[in-house]
C-alpha cells in the first residue's frame, strides 16, 4: 500500500467515523464513506495488546489488504479489530476481512 492509500491523520479519521456507515462482524468493525480512490486506517485499541503486538497485527491487516482486488472498491475505510479478531488464524482473518468489503461494496452500489 502506497501512501495515498492510508489514513493516517486524525480529521481523516474523524470524517470517516463521522459518516457512521458501517459493516460489522463479530471480529471487526468497518466504517467506509465513498470516494474517488481506496484508503484504509486501522485501529487496534490499546488495552487489547502491547505495542508491539499492535503493530504485528496491524502489519498482518495490511498484508490481508496488499491481496484484495482494490479495483471495485472506491471507498475509504477504517478497520477496527476487537478482541476475539486477535486470536484467528491468518487465513480466517483474510476471509473475514474480504467478506466485509464484499458486504461494503454490495451495500455502496445499492445506494448509489
């Protein structure tokens, strides 16, 4: 992912949340707004892991995400893991993860 294709700052963030559009599973929560390119921000909330675990599966997220077909989905999107996404195994999380942007993108389309 180049950096065009991250959210990193807060108002962006903000902007996002702010839309309140959601997807939600059991394991993440998604909040997307349309847009004219793909972007994501991932939060892991602090009381779930250390630093340094945070970091690991945020960089996990990002390799789910580096695979995904990107060309469909015209979105900016926040991912936020909950507990219970920590303990999947790799290949249950880029299941989960393609199926809600699957969701994300059928939704986007009806409403457009």
């Amino acid at each position: 992912m180049t950096n065009k294709h991250v959210l990193k700052k807060n108002w962006e963030f903000k902007a996002v949340l702010a839309a309140r559009k959601q997807v939600v599973s059991k394991n993440l929560i998604i909040y997307y707004v349309p847009s004219e390119i793909f972007q994501v921000g991932i939060s892991i909330p602090k009381q779930f892991a250390n630093a340094v675990m945070r970091n690991h599966y945020r960089n996990q997220i990002r390799a789910i995400i580096r695979e995904l077909d990107k060309t469909n989905i015209l979105f900016r999107t926040i991912i936020i893991a909950r507990k219970t996404f920590l303990s999947l195994d790799f290949k249950t999380k880029q299941q989960e993860i393609k199926n809600l942007y699957e969701r994300i993108v059928k939704n986007g389309k009806r409403k457009v």
